[in-house]
C-alpha cells in the first residue's frame, strides 16, 4: 500500500491532516467528518488499530521496519505530521478568522457540515427500524450535548489526561466534536489554547537559545499539561479505534446511521446566526467561554437578519457545501486509482 504512494499522494494526506487539525480545533466540527468525507476514514481507522499487542512485540524485537510498514506508517506518519503543523500554523489562522470574520467561518463549517450529510446519506440504502432508531439516538444526543453546560477549569493532571482521552473522539467518530466536548469539560482554553501557546513559546526559546523558560513554574506547569494531554489524546486514539473498527465491522449500517445523527445534531452548534450571552453567576464566580471570556449561557440562536451581511453569510454556506463535494470527487478519484 505504502509504495505505490506517489509525491502527490503524500502531499494531499500531509494536508487531510491539517484539515482535521483544524477542524479539531473548532468547537462543533469534527475532523472525522473530514476523514470521512475525504475517503481515508476507514483506512486511518484501521491503521490505528494496528497500533496492538503485535505491532509492540516488533518494537522489543527491534524490527522498526517491520512495525513501520504494520501500522501503515507512512499514512499515519504523513497524517498526524500534517496535524501537529496544523496547531502551530492553520489553526492560528483560524483563531484569528473567527475572531475577525466570525460569521462567515461558521457559514463555511456549517456548509460543509450539511455537505457531509449529503456525502454519508446519498449511498445509504440499508434503512430500516434499527438504522432509524440509530439515527434518531444520534441526532438525540447531538442536539442535547449542545444545549450542556461548560465545567469550569481543571488542571488536575489525572483530569487532563481524561481530557486527552475524550477529545480524540472527534477524529474517531465524524459528527463528535472533540474541542466542543473540551468546552463542556472547561478545558478548552487550558489545553488548546494556553498549552499550546507554552509549547509554541517554548520551541521559540529553545530555538533562539534561551532556556529561562525552565526557571518559569507557569510554563513548565504548561508543558506537562500539554505533554499529559498528549498522552491521552494518543492512548485515546488507539482505544476508540479498536472500538470503532469492530463495530464497523459487526454493525456498519447502524454505525453509519449514528454518525449521521451525530452530524445532524451538531448543527445546532456551528450555526452561523448565534450570539452568546454573558452574565455573572449569582455566587459571583464564572465560567469561561472558547475565548476565555468570563460567562455564560449557551448560544442564544435567532434567525439570520435580512442583510447584505446575511447574504454574503448564505455564499459562504453554498462554498462550504462546494468544499465537500470537491472532497468527495477527490476521494472517489482516489479510490478508482488504487483499485
């Protein structure tokens, strides 16, 4: 599988992972989806699986070569370096988008997000009372998970590895929105936005030669925040996908049909026209929102007002449709090549 890769393939898996990097980072999107719709969700699925008993008796017997071609190595390799990238440069470039133009960003995810659901349902034939009751539980429980709570903030490390752990499932399972689960657990602006900066502070540093960061206690706090959250994301990783395979193995159909529930229900969350509401809690402590602002009350949503605005809004949702479709023709282009 891994030689008959050419230049461009590596190239386009580099940047499926820095699509599902940033999709990772955005509360309500799932870099699943991406996978999903891209074509390469079951391959990365299965590949993680590898990651077994086996694939680390190669590793004590020193046959690095061996393990590297059993986990499919140079896919995951490619895609998790394009995810790590991702974090240090689109996902910047997010953040300042949604700050920026905040509207428009959620215009584009909420087009792709209705495009996904085209791209999963228009080859599902295999409806029946199982695989409605599945979507139906689906679209139940995405919904009701937008309407949660956030926690407040938590840096207890057994905390940040669980933390880790949970916010993996939204590259194992398209639909469920890692960072938005982050939010609801308080940690969002802890890991993915505060840890992340220490780490991109800290390579700066290091490149640059000053090594005062390890007198600074915040920073190393930082660091081993990150270094946890990492581990856990990992391990997280490997155990939903050992999940997920079996049951896209044993139950396909019904797995196919949550996860298009899962997408449907999260479009509550990435609809464009939403507003937050900030107040204080009576006891006068807070919470805090994906920003980091003192708050809050869930998204109040409403209906699009009738504006220029609004329209150049409604293009942005047709681009996010087009951005999928232009995904899956790549994705059956690919397909069609290999076989």
């Amino acid at each position: 599988m891994q030689s008959t890769r050419t230049l461009s393939d590596k190239v386009f898996i580099f940047l499926k992972g820095l699509g599902m990097g940033a999709a990772n980072k955005v509360p309500g999107v799932s870099g699943g989806v991406v996978a999903f719709v891209a074509g390469f969700y079951e391959e990365f699925i299965y590949s993680l699986q590898k990651i077994n008993g086996k694939a680390f008796k190669l590793i004590i017997n020193g046959r690095f070569t061996s393990f590297y071609r059993y986990i499919n190595g140079r896919f995951l390799g490619l895609l998790f370096l394009g995810m790590i990238f991702s974090y240090f440069s689109v996902s910047k470039v997010l953040d300042y988008l949604i700050a920026n133009f905040e509207l428009y960003v959620w215009s584009v995810f909420f087009g792709m997000i209705i495009g996904s659901i085209y791209y999963i349902s228009k080859d599902f034939k295999d409806w029946n009372i199982k695989t409605i009751i599945a979507l139906v539980i689906g679209i139940a429980i995405g919904i009701s998970i937008s309407f949660l709570d956030p926690a407040k903030e938590n840096d207890n490390l057994w905390f940040v590895f669980f933390c880790g752990i949970i916010s993996v499932s939204g590259m194992a399972l398209p639909g469920f929105s890692g960072s938005f689960i982050l939010i609801l657990l308080g940690n969002y602006v802890l890991l993915l936005v505060d840890s992340v900066n220490a780490l991109y502070d800290t390579m700066f540093d290091i490149f640059t030669g000053d090594f005062s960061f390890t007198e600074n206690p915040v920073r190393i706090r930082m660091l081993k925040v990150i270094a946890v959250f990492t581990f856990g994301s990992f391990a997280g990783l490997v155990t939903f996908s050992h999940l997920i395979s079996y049951v896209l193995k044993h139950y396909k159909n019904i797995t196919l049909s949550v996860i298009m529930g899962f997408i449907i229900g999260s479009l509550g969350v990435v609809w464009p026209w939403k507003k937050t509401l900030y107040k204080t809690i009576e006891d006068g402590s807070f919470l805090l929102d994906s920003t980091g602002e003192k708050v809050i009350e869930n998204f109040k949503r409403f209906i699009p007002e009738f504006s220029t605005e609004s329209f150049i809004a409604i293009a942005y949702i047709v681009l996010g449709i087009l951005i999928v479709l232009a995904l899956e023709w790549y994705g059956q282009k690919t397909r069609t090549i290999n076989v």
